[in-house]
C-alpha cells in the first residue's frame, strides 16, 4: 500500500504536490501545538518525517472516500 501512495504522489504534478505537502505541514503544526511541542524545539529530519506522515495519512484518506464516493455515486438511482 505504501508503494502505491508512493507512486500515486510521484505521478501528480507540482502544484497538487504543493498542496497536498501544505495541507500536511498545516496539520502537523497543529498536532504539535495539541501535543505542547514546539515546532523550533523539532529538528528539521523530525519536522519532515512528521510531515511526511501526515502526507501519506491525506493521500489514504483521499483514496478511501474517493472510492466510497465513486461507489455510492453509481449506486445512486438517476431522478
């Protein structure tokens, strides 16, 4: 599975990257904030491995109701 995040991240082009690593970096910096650490206490290997997990946390997410929104789009009765 991670493979597949890996490669499904490589493939979009700058501008989702971006986005995608900001989101994450956003949401990092508020778990941190939750958890009473300091972002400047964080070396830079810590900081960039924190927000790689929360990148890899919103590509599944997007994969798992993307899917769950195809599903239950073709499901829909057309009224």
């Amino acid at each position: 599975m991670k493979k597949e995040l890996s490669d499904f991240f490589n493939k979009q082009s700058t501008k989702a990257k971006t986005k995608i690593r900001a989101m994450a970096a956003k949401k990092a910096e508020e778990n941190c904030i939750r958890y009473g650490r300091k972002i400047e206490d964080l070396t830079m290997d810590e900081w960039k491995k924190i927000v790689a997990e929360e990148e890899e946390e919103l590509i599944q997410k997007a994969w798992k109701f993307g899917g769950i929104g195809a599903v239950a789009f073709g499901f829909m009765p057309w009224w």
